[in-house]
C-alpha cells in the first residue's frame, strides 16, 4: 500500500470537548468530517494529507493514519492479525519504532502487553520478509504504530505524530498549573474576539492565552515550531511535500497593523517566564507585557475588545477563601473598567464563579486535565442594557 498517496481513514484525536474546535480547524482546512465525537474527529485521507493536518492544527492531540481494522478477542488473535500487515514496506528494517496503544479487553490486564505483542507481530514480520530487524523502545523518536482495541473491536494505525501535537513547542519555562497550549487556543477559538481588536489577559501566569492569541491573530500555526515528527520515519516519506507544506504555514503569515494584545501579572518572575516562552514562540514583541494587580491593567477604548482571565480556582493551588475575594474583584472590574468589552472567565470552580456576580451570556464545557471546567463569558455593556442585565446573580 502506498500510504502517502492511499486515502484511509484518519482520526485526529484531542483533549475532551475539544472536538468542536477541531472539527471547525479540519473543515477550515478543506477536509470534510465524517464523523465526529467526544475527543476526536474522523475523516478520509492519505498519508499526505496528514503532514498538512500535523502541521497547521491547534487544538489536536495525535493524527492518526489507520491501517486495519479487525475482530479480536484475545492476545493470539492481535498478533495473527497484525503479522499479515506489510510492514516491510511502512518501516524500514534498519530504522526505529515504538507501540503505544488504548485497549480495553478482559484478556489483557496492561497495555504494555498488548504493546508487546503489537512489537513482536511486526518484529517478526520483518525478520521473516527481510532478514532484518527494526529496533524498538518506548521513546517517540521514530515511527510510531498506535493500537486501540475495546471489546472485540480492534484497529491498527500508524501515529503520524509521535510526541503530541497539544504541546506547541513553545513553553521552555511551564509556570505554576499552566494551561495546556492546545486547550488555550480552543477557549481564545471559541471566544467572539475577531482576531483584530484587543485582547486582555490579565492574571497572565505564564503567557500561554496571551501567546496563543497572538499566534493565532498572525496564522503562525504550531508546525512552524516544531521539525520533528513520526511521518518522517516511514518508507516513502518525500521531504519535498514536507517541505512544500512548511513554506505554505511560513507564506501564510500576516501582519495586523494596530493588533494590542496585554499581558499582565502580579508577579514579576510570572512576567520573566511569559516574556521567555513569547520569545520562544516568536511573538514577544506583539505582546505588551506588564507587572501590577490585574486592576491596574490598561485597558485600550478600542472596539471589539476581549478581556480573558484564568484565574486559580483552588482545586491545585490557592485558597478558596481568599479567592472568594479575588472573583468578586475579577467580577468589579469587568463591570465598571471593561465597559463594551466582552469578557471571559476560564474556572474550574463554578461556586467561585458566582462570586463574579454578573450573568454569563454563555457557558462552555472544557475539561484542564481531569477538571470539569467552564469558559464563562460575559457581554460587558457600554449602556443601560449592561446595567440591566449584569445585576443579576446567575445560577450557575
């Protein structure tokens, strides 16, 4: 099978409830979905068409390139399957790959196992076709194949990725509890900022939302950061589509004359670590950096405006009670210093979040790690329809 120009089914994989966003970035990029579900979207493909999807997405987590799907139902059974797959001619005998996998079957009470087996069918195929022998280790430095197998269901893809693509390549210096970069730029992609106006991020941390709002209004995607990935280890890999494709994300960005974007902390060390990775991502100086109390942040009288906090929300760091005093803050400024903006609050905590005490116009599910968290965002009025409708308290 010749992978690169074969169209196959792909699953791009991401975070939970990331899949919206994604699936609005894989259509924007002219591939229609044909399916799409919690933390992923399905669509046909090639092997070519994967280095495009690897390069320019933001919200996903791996790519995945499928090869065969089969009934399954012990360990014997997964490695018939898979010793019939050519996979003399996916990778090269001399080369390197390592197994992850997802499985979910009574036969098997560790994946590491099942890893073990997916290793020793394609070992084996190998010895047996070329005489040689690819070597093999649990780091993702050269070919990746990937195993899901749940019930009786199993399915064998090639990870076109490798290290996942949710890390953008930019954080040298992570911070306290940063936000994961991918899930940044999915809560800035689902906010109503038009990518030209300001964006304000207050309580900065580490510079993540501040960063990816800048990449994002500019269309430096997250492949113009990274030089490695599982697609270049695999037979009939050609450099020059890899190459014609980095030219096109480099040929693609652009220059937004006036664009304010604001990043402040109380924390000068907070500030040195943002102004560091911005610098990492090539986006510091479209970033106005500064140190102070998330009140004293300028706020520019400029249309289409957008103020976005992620303030601690004491599930891993701060104090509940303090914070209760620092939401109330967040919610008085909002109201009174941000009039005609629209703001945005990332929390984890939505007894905390009542504390704003302003009604959010709309709530969107995200998950940070293992947190059920919410993007709350409020329409900050200029007029008496501001005054109306923010005195009430939500219920969350």
């Amino acid at each position: 099978m010749q992978i690169f120009t074969t169209s196959q089914r792909i699953i791009i994989t991401c975070h939970k409830w990331l899949a919206p966003v994604l699936q609005a970035e894989v259509i924007a990029l002219g591939f229609p979905i044909t399916r799409s579900f919690q933390t992923g979207v399905e669509l046909q493909g090639t092997l070519s068409d994967c280095i495009r999807l690897n390069l320019n997405l933001r919200c996903a987590s791996q790519v995945m390139y499928s090869l065969k799907s089969f009934i399954c139902n012990d360990p014997d059974e997964l490695y018939n399957n898979l010793l019939s797959i050519h996979w003399e001619k996916l990778i090269n005998p001399d080369g390197y790959f390592s197994v992850t996998s997802n499985v979910f079957h009574p036969s098997i009470q560790t994946n590491l196992f099942a890893n073990l087996r997916v290793k020793d069918a394609v070992v084996d195929r190998m010895r047996n076709e070329t005489g040689k022998r690819p070597s093999t280790g649990s780091e993702l430095t050269g070919a990746v194949v990937y195993l899901f197998w749940k019930n009786e269901e199993a399915e064998i893809f090639l990870d076109t990725s490798g290290e996942t693509l949710a890390k953008h390549g930019y954080r040298k210096m992570p911070g306290k509890a940063p936000m994961l970069e991918a899930l940044a730029a999915a809560t800035i992609l689902s906010t109503k900022w038009n990518k030209e106006g300001p964006f304000v991020n207050p309580m900065c941390g580490s510079g993540t939302l501040a960063i990816e709002a800048a990449l994002i209004a500019t269309k430096r995607v997250p492949g113009l950061l990274r030089h490695h990935f599982a697609f270049m280890h695999l037979l009939g890999y050609d450099q020059d589509v890899y190459q014609a494709e980095r030219k096109k994300i480099e040929d693609q960005v652009v220059v937004i004359p006036g664009l304010k974007i604001i990043a402040t902390d109380i924390s000068s060390s907070a500030i040195s670590t943002s102004r560091t990775n911005a610098a990492a991502a090539g986006v510091e100086e479209l970033i106005e950096f500064g140190v102070g109390d998330f009140e004293k942040t300028t706020i520019p009288e400029e249309p289409n405006g957008v103020i976005m906090f992620n303030p601690e929300y004491g599930e891993r760091m701060g104090d509940e009670i303090e914070l209760n005093a620092t939401y109330a803050r967040i919610g008085d400024f909002l109201k009174n210093t941000c009039k005609g903006y629209t703001g945005y609050v990332f929390t984890g905590n939505l007894d905390l979040a009542k504390k704003i005490r302003l009604k959010p116009s709309r709530r969107i599910e995200f998950y940070n790690a293992t947190i059920d968290c919410r993007l709350l965002e409020y329409e900050l009025y200029a007029g008496t329809k501001r005054e109306d409708k923010q005195t009430e308290t939500p219920v969350l």
